[in-house]
C-alpha cells in the first residue's frame, strides 16, 4: 500500500472511530447557498463558524458566489482582486506568490517564516500560497476577511483570510461540462458529475480540467515563449450520512502544473543592454546567457524559466449535531505539495544571475476539533488545532564572477554555481474560542481569544560548493558550508547548521454590533500575531571573512497587530441597495521584511508600521435586469521604524498599497423570447499609484474586463464570449530585488490583452 493510501486509510479510520461513539436521532443535511430577498442576492457565508448572511457578520469581509465567480472570470483567488481593491497577490513565477490585504503582507515567500495572510480550502489551511493559488474550480463560493482572523480559523492569519469553499455533493444526478478556446492557444476543457451513489445515504462528485497555452511572452533569443501552460487538475468528493446526525465528507485534490514561467524584464542595468531589453510594454523579451564581458567561452545556454508544481490533498470533515443546539466538528487533513521553478534574475541578453533550479516540498498534517452551541441569545465555539509541517528548499544558483566588476575576480573571471539545501520543521498548536450574546435585540456583543505555540526548527544542509568561486576554495559566496558558521568569537561552530526557537501569544477580539432600520453598525478591537521565523538564507558576510556571524542566522520575532476598526452594512431603498462600509486602523509591530543589501540576503523586523483607510462596497438593483456593483478603497500606510541597509525608510508607504483605488461593474441580464437568457457584465477597476519595491514606484493603470452570454430556455446550452484587459494595459506587477545591489531590477509585467469563446453544457 502507497503512502497516501495509508494516509487516507488511517483518517478514515479515525473518522469511523469517532463516528461509532456518537449517536442522535434525527439526520440532518447541511448546506449552504445563495438566498434571494426580493430582488436581492444575499450570499451566505460561514466565515463566523455557522450560516450567515453576509450582510449580519460584523467583519469587513467581501464574498464571491459561483454565479460571480463565473462572471468575473476568475482562475484563482488572484483574479478576484479586481473586484477587491485592498487586497493585491503578486504571482510572480506562480511559485512562490505572495498576497497583501490593506497594504500588509510578507516579501518572503520562503520556507522559513509564515504567510501573512492565511488561504483555507474548505477550512484547511495552505501554508505554502503556491499550494494554495489553485484553479476555482466547482467553487460554492471564496471568503476575504481583511484584518487579522484569529478566533475562527485553525491558524493564525494576522493580515487577513481568504476562504474557499467547494461544492458539496447533491442528491440529484447533474453534471456540466465545458471547453473554451482563448488567446494565445489557450485550450481549456472541464467537467463536473455529481452522482448519488445510495439514496440520502451515499453522494459523490467529481471535477476535472485541463488547460494548455502557448504563451504570450515570446523570447527573441530563444524562440521558447514564456507562460505557457500544460495543467491538469482533478478532484473528488464523497458525503456520507453515516447515521442519523452524523455526516461524514471526504475530499481528494490532485494537481500538476508543467509549466514555463514568465521571463524576468529589465528596466535598470549597470551594462549596455539590447535597446528592446528595455521595453516592457510589448509582448517579447530579450533574455539570454552572453558573458558580459565578451569572453565566449563564459557564454551559458538560455535559461527557460520553469514553473513546475504537483499537489495532492486529502480532507476529511465530520460534523454531528449533538442536539439540536450543540455540534462537533472534526476536520483531518494532509497535503503534499512540490514546485520547481527556474528564471534568470536580470531579465537582459547577459548571464549575470539566475536560479538555474529550485524546489520547494512541504508535507504538512492538520488536526481540528471544534464545538460549538447556539441558543435564542447565545452562539459559542470553542476549537482546539494542531498543525505540523516538514518542508525543504532545494535552491541551485548561478552568478557571473562578481569579483570582475570591481577588477578582482575571485573565479578567473568564469561564472560558478552554488546549491544551497535548507530544511524546516514547524509544529503549532492553538486553544481558539469566540462568543456572540445578544444584549437586547437589536444589540449583541462578540467576544474571542486565541493562545497560539508556534515552534520552528531549521537546518542548513549545505555542503562544499564542487563549482562555487575558486577563490573560496568550496566556501559560499551565497549559501554557506557549515564551516562557516561561527560563534561570537568567529569560532567554527557546526552545531549552529541547525536552529531552533518558540513563541506563544495570547490575541483577543471583541465586537459590539447593533442592528438599526435594516443596518448593522459595529464597533472592533482585534488583536493579530504571526509566528517568528528563520533566515531561509543566513548569508556569509563578506565584510567578515565570508563567515555566519550569531546575528545572521537568529530568529526573527513575531509580528503583532493590533486593528481597530468602525463598520456598517445596510440594505436602503426597499432593499434595492446594499451599501457598506468600514473605517479601520492598523498599529503593526515588528514586521518581517526579507532584504538583499550586497550578497546579503536576510529576513529582518522592520519595525513599526501603520495602515489605515476607509473602505465601500455596494450593489444597486436599479431594475429586474439592471445592476451597479461598486467598491472603492482609501489606504494610508507608512512605516514608522524601518531602516534598509544605511537607509531610513520611516514616513514610506508600505508595499502594494495605492491610496485610491476601485472598481466599478454593470451587470445586465434578460430573457429573450423563445431563446433564452441574455447576460452581460462589464468591470472597470483602478488601481493607484504604488510602490513595488522600497524604490520603484508603478504609475496608477487601469483595467476592462467583460463577459458576455447566453443560455439556452431550457438552461442546458450557455456560449459565452470575454475579454480581460481591454484596453491593454500595460504595467509591472512585481519585481526582483536578488541582483538590486549590483544596478540590476528585474521586474515581472501584466498580462496583455486576451479574448475567450466558451460554450458549456449542463444536465
């Protein structure tokens, strides 16, 4: 028997076990879906621990239906940003991600701290993000909670919380599937069956797609274009209803991305470069190996850049309502997830630096438990969570003799290469609790608190670099041997290879909310943390004998924060308008900012910083065909305490955070006689000037996105026809600080104008 087939025999196991002790009476079938009131869409959601309107939680929170999601045209929660101004993810390679909500967010995407902003699928946490930007795929619906989230989720989320929730098997035998043709070669073909295996007994569903591209970045040099794409994803679902009140769900998710990534641009170098190296409002790049200094025989091949991942996902989720006020949860879960990725980081005709190969592996085991009681007047959950993860980075990196540039090779001018092998081990466990009473009927108050320990263990494996700098006779320029690890009196220490450390917190939340003419106002006071990590790269300090010094590879401290924040959501107009709205203040200590100052590369607190703005969203239904969605976002965002290097950065704004931006939908559906129904939904969105790194500022763009379709009477047939960035803007998204040091930005640009035709068939 394989490894998972163990793994998901044992949690099925478990899972019986549990099952077999508890007994009740009645059995009951939970789920969740879209109301309509009049003619208002009122999306239910479950961030809160049981079904809500999302117009009742009293947390800025935006949520996304399937019907809107289908819309939108999302692929990834990524895409969904356009309709959620604070919140920006910055893709990348698609391999190490990184999300920021309200302007907070991490740089470092490494194995040895944490994500800012925590990503659940189905209620399990993906602690890689490259794990978790997965395809939105037989999605019930995705949860954003901006701020921090602590009292309801398994792990700790000090940013905010992006929740995905996937469809539930039915008791109805459906299905759909789909295939769309875009731009670029884009071929996509998906298919959902929803089958009842044993009336009200036994349900199973499962999805499937896969999506092959050609490309749009195109490469002059190699003729090998960038984004292309060959992804396969696939799942299943199983619900059972054990016995009466006991339901039982299981899920497996398969991916695997063979991917090649996007190329690095060039907008900044310290050498002569090809006049279109410089142009990042096209479609081609300039990216190749040429030896700087014109020595053919240092001339390397062209380094395509890799995006490789393969995920595999077992969940197993069982609820019994004890009473009818009372319920348990269990929910079991395990991941394994691998990406490799490869891409030259100065994006010109030159090798200068590159990451020739790099894999990343995390397998992490997750253990839930949560009970939860609801009354006229009171609602309660209390959970406890265990959390463990082994994770490795298998980093290979290639760099031109540095020396050259200031005249003293230390390679006799050849280029050379260096392999750094670092392991992690987090163990974390967390008492959450959170308590809503209703004061009077219109007023209730919430209160909660989460005791977190957290324990990191991190090892540096690497050994003598075979074709690192001559000059260092196998020592690392980059990624240092355990020789090189000292003590405070440079004294050879190799037990320092490994690290360990731990912290605990307690965070409260409390809430005052009061319902008033169809209008909830509320009042909170949350408190936030994020557990403290380790340098993924403790680098030799070449002004110190290229030795690892005590401070170089010690711990970084926790982040905490703390948000208050004034808030209101209403429904005016007869209900024809839903109108909300937020104020918030964030006080963030401690940040963890990852930093490259010369070869150093290291993961530091930054200090002190704020973020504060106003926040809207809206939706009016001027008629039975005819709607307006509105949001819009007001940031002001600082460090307080921040040095960089020699440089102070207090008073800059933090990244990814423009001070306005925005988006605006028309959403226009009707019948036509004796053919079907009609729709069409058209974005505008806007985002403002911000920065990208601490010195590279993108100008404000804009982007049009729209969609169109029609359905046939009967419901069966849909052809839809849509266009992303209309317009063609162009913009960068994200840039590579690894060679910033040497006069050398990277940058990674938008994608172009794409069109689409899908046609869908349902039964």
């Amino acid at each position: 028997m394989g490894k998972h087939n163990k793994i998901t025999t044992a949690m099925a196991c478990a899972g019986l076990l549990v099952c077999t002790t508890t007994f009740a009476e009645t059995k009951t079938k939970t789920k969740t879906k879209t109301k309509t009131k009049d003619n208002v869409e009122i999306i239910s959601v479950t961030v809160q621990k049981r079904t809500q309107s999302i117009q009742d939680v009293p947390i800025s929170i935006s949520a996304f239906g399937y019907e809107a999601i289908e819309k939108l045209g999302a692929r990834s929660f990524a895409d969904l940003t356009v309709a959620i101004p604070s919140v920006s993810v910055q893709t990348g390679s698609g391999a190490f991600p990184a999300t920021y909500i309200r302007g907070i967010g991490t740089n470092d995407s490494s194995i040895g701290s944490d994500p800012s902003i925590g990503v659940y699928i189905d209620g399990v946490y993906a602690s890689r993000l490259g794990g978790a930007l997965t395809e939105l795929l037989d999605i019930q619906r995705v949860e954003v909670l901006k701020g921090p989230q602590g009292t309801l989720f398994g792990r700790n989320s000090i940013g905010g919380a992006i929740s995905i929730v996937t469809k539930k098997p039915t008791d109805e035998l459906e299905g759909k599937v789909n295939l769309e043709y875009g731009s670029f070669n884009t071929i996509k073909t998906s298919g959902v069956l929803n089958v009842p295996l044993i009336d009200d007994t036994l349900l199973a569903r499962g999805y499937v797609s896969k999506t092959t591209s050609d490309g749009w970045q195109e490469n002059i040099l190699s003729g090998e274009n960038g984004y292309q794409q060959d992804r396969v994803n696939a799942g299943v679902k199983l619900t059972w209803y054990l016995i009466d009140d006991v339901e039982v769900n299981f899920t497996s998710n398969w991916s695997d991305y063979d991917d090649t990534a996007g190329y690095i641009e060039n907008f900044s170098s310290i050498f002569p470069v090809s006049p279109e190296t410089q142009i990042l409002d096209d479609k081609t790049v300039v990216s190749g190996g040429f030896d700087p200094f014109g020595t053919p025989l240092n001339n390397q091949a062209v380094n395509v850049p890799k995006f490789e991942r393969e995920l595999q996902e077992y969940i197993l989720d069982i609820s019994w309502n004890i009473t009818d006020k009372m319920s348990f949860t269990s929910l079991s879960s395990y991941r394994d997830y691998s990406t490799a990725s490869s891409g030259a980081y100065d994006g010109t005709e030159y090798f200068i630096g590159e990451n020739s190969y790099s894999e990343e592996s995390s397998e992490s085991f997750g253990q839930e438990f949560r009970l939860s009681s609801e009354s006229d007047r009171l609602f309660w959950v209390l959970g406890v969570n265990a959390f463990k993860e082994e994770a490795a980075l298998d980093f290979t990196m290639k760099f031109l003799d540095i020396g050259m540039l200031q005249g003293a090779p230390i390679n006799f001018g050849a280029p050379f290469t260096e392999h750094s092998l670092t392991v992690a081990e987090t163990d974390s466990f967390a008492i959450f609790g959170d308590a809503n009473y209703k004061l009077t009927e219109q007023m209730s108050v919430t209160v909660g608190a989460r005791f977190s320990k957290d324990e990191k263990t991190m090892a540096y494996n690497n050994g003598l670099h075979a074709e690192g700098a001559a000059m260092l006779g196998g020592f690392g320029l980059i990624a240092p041997t355990p020789y090189q690890f000292v003590d405070n009196l440079g004294q050879v220490d190799l037990s320092a290879t490994s690290q360990k450390d731990s912290w605990t917190d307690i965070s409260p939340r409390v809430v005052l909310d009061y319902k008033y003419n169809n209008t909830l106002w509320y009042a909170s006071v949350t408190q936030g943390y994020k557990s403290g990590g380790y340098n993924s790269y403790p680098s030799p300090d070449p002004t110190k004998y290229f030795l690892v010094f005590p401070e170089a590879r010690a711990s970084v401290e926790p982040e905490t924060v703390t948000n208050y924040e004034l808030g209101f959501k209403s429904e005016l107009l007869n209900s024809d308008l839903q109108l909300n709205g937020s104020f918030y203040y964030m006080d963030y200590k401690n940040l963890q900012i990852f930093q490259v100052v010369g070869t150093l590369t290291q993961l530091a607190n930054a200090g002190e910083a704020k973020s504060s703005g106003l926040e809207l969203d809206g939706r009016y239904f001027i008629n039975q065909e005819f709607s307006l969605l509105l949001n819009a976002t007001w940031m002001d965002t600082e460090y307080k305490e921040y040095k960089y290097g020699e440089i102070d950065y207090a008073g800059t704004p933090l990244l990814f955070s423009p001070e306005l931006s925005g988006s605006i939908s028309f959403d226009y559906q009707t019948s036509i006689e004796n053919i079907g129904e009609f729709s069409g939904f058209l974005t505008y969105s806007y985002r403002g000037d911000h920065l990208l790194n601490n010195t590279y500022e993108q100008s404000a763009y804009s982007i049009v996105n729209a969609k169109i379709s029609l359905m046939s009477d009967d419901e069966t047939w849909q052809l839809s026809l849509f266009g992303n960035n209309l317009m063609d803007k162009a913009f960068l998204t994200s840039t590579s600080s690894s060679l910033t040091s040497f006069g050398i930005i990277g940058a990674i640009r938008n994608q172009p104008r794409t069109y689409g035709l899908s046609l869908a068939y349902s039964f």
